[in-house]
C-alpha cells in the first residue's frame, strides 16, 4: 500500500519526501541509492526522530513518486544528484540542514556538502568514498569486477536488461552486494516498485553511462562540474559508514580518504554487514547517525 508523501517543487524536479519527527527541530535529509528508495531508511528513521530531528527523506530523480519537470534531461549524472538536495532544501527553506546518503544518495550528500559547506550542517555517508568519482581513478582488478554493472549498462544488452527487466535485474544486486543477507521477497517488492517511475531507466542508465564518459552530461551543470573537478576537500564534519563484507563497493574503496577532508573525520567499518548497512544493522547504524548528527 503507498506511503503518504509531500511534494516539493525545484527548478526541475517536483520531489516527492517523506517526513517525520518536529518541523521545529534540526533537520536531516537521508538519500538513498541505487537500486533502491526511501525504504530503505525505515529502521533508522523513527530513532533519529526520537531524537529530536526533522528527518526528510526524498525519492531520488527518476525513482517513486519524483518526476522531473517539462523540458529537463534525464540526467542522472552526480552532479545533478548533488544539486538536487540543495534545490530541495532550498523548496523547503532550510537555512542549514545535515545530509545522511548511501551508494547514489552518499555521492549526493558529499556533493552538496562540497558545495554549499556554509549550510550543510554534517554528513554522513555510507558505503561510498569520496573522491572515488573520477573515470580516470585506479581500479584494482577486484573492484572493477564489482563494477561490472556499469560497464555493463553502456551496451545495447544491459540498456534492454534495464528498460525490459528492471526489478529482476536490481534483484541481481541485492543478492549480490550482501553475501550475509538476503531481503525477503516484501522488502524488496515494495522498495522496487519506485522503479515504475517513467525516467527511472533513462536516469538509471545515464548515471553510469555519464560517470564513466559514455554520455554527455546536461549542459546545465556545467558550472557545478567545474565546481567538482579534481574533487575538492569537504570541510564539514564527515562520518563515513562501510559495511566489511560490501561486495559493491569493497572496503578499501572508502579508506585512507582522510586528505579530501579538513573537517572532523571519522570512518567505521561494521564486520559482517555488506553493502546496506542501514538495511542489515539499522540499529547499530541509527546509533552511529544519531551520534554524529548530535556533536554538529
């Protein structure tokens, strides 16, 4: 059954959000990935508002109830991702405001942190390290099998497995990105049904086509991109959050990143948990949120 949800009118995008705890409090924006939605944060969600946070938490471009506006591309380049939670703060008139993300949603938050560090509060990132954005970065051979999905969805054959197969292929993922968890066959039908969204293919292919150089990106970032180029420092105080057993993006791909941050940095790694961390271990993942967010 759907979930009641708000809209927020951006730029380019109507943004459909959840929202709990007091509209009074500090607010946090949690963002999710790839393939994934807001369900994803239900085990986290009630804990940070028991703590006294307006939690916020969007559909991303392309997923749910989110639609983009008349006339604008399909991107689903990083940088877009990024702009989108300021233009969504900005809708809901947050002068300052924390962001939580996991796989795209982590990409986001450091984008936006990067940005705009004079209003986001603090980060929190979980399964991604920053400054993994670049094409030209070194892979070992290992990540780059983990990888396979993006190179993957740059041919004929995974843009059809996309469009024709969506779910079965976001499924392959789930059951592959967790080696010690499996999500029941609910967990997974409700959160894939945000992939019936109508650009959800287009941005989905974009993304990973664009982060590797196979697609232009929408002109309209340009400035944004310039922003990002040779990854800048982030100078918020930044918790990044990996799961040891994440078969996605490995362990290693999130350590010794402490030179891309002026700020307070801290990185915990949770044995056993792979690469939903707020899925397979919320409480210990709410607790750790919880605490970073009250320091800042």
């Amino acid at each position: 059954m759907p979930r009641p949800f708000h809209l927020a009118t951006t730029p380019r995008l109507r943004i459909a959000y959840e929202e709990h705890g007091p509209r009074d409090a500090p607010a946090a924006i949690l963002l999710h990935g790839w393939p994934d939605d807001v369900r994803t944060w239900d085990g986290v969600v009630p804990d940070l508002a028991a703590r006294g946070r307006r939690v916020i938490v969007p559909y991303l471009r392309g997923f749910g109830p989110t639609r983009l506006r008349s006339g604008v591309a399909r991107s689903g380049q990083l940088a877009a991702l990024g702009q989108d939670v300021l233009d969504l703060a900005d809708a809901l008139g947050l002068p300052a405001f924390a962001v939580v993300g996991h796989d795209w949603g982590a990409r986001a938050a450091y984008i936006a942190a990067a940005l705009a560090p004079e209003r986001v509060t603090c980060c929190v990132a979980l399964s991604v390290g920053w400054g993994t954005n670049d094409p030209n970065q070194a892979l070992p051979f290992a990540q780059a099998r983990n990888y396979w999905y993006h190179w993957y969805m740059a041919l004929d054959r995974g843009e059809k497995a996309v469009r024709d197969d969506g779910a079965a292929f976001a499924r392959c993922m789930w059951d592959t990105w967790s080696p010690g968890w499996r999500a029941d066959d609910r967990e997974f039908a409700e959160t894939a049904a945000s992939f019936d969204n109508p650009d959800w293919a287009d941005v989905v292919l974009h993304s990973y086509r664009h982060r590797w150089g196979h697609a232009e990106g929408d002109p309209s970032y340009a400035a944004v991109e310039e922003r990002l180029a040779g990854t800048p420092a982030i100078r918020v105080p930044t918790l990044v959050i990996h799961g040891a057993a994440d078969a996605c993006n490995a362990p290693a791909t999130s350590m010794n990143r402490e030179r891309f941050f002026t700020g307070p940095y801290e990185r915990v790694e949770l044995g056993g948990v792979g690469h939903f961390p707020q899925r397979e271990a919320p409480v210990e993942v709410a607790a750790a949120i919880g605490r970073w967010l009250a320091r800042y």
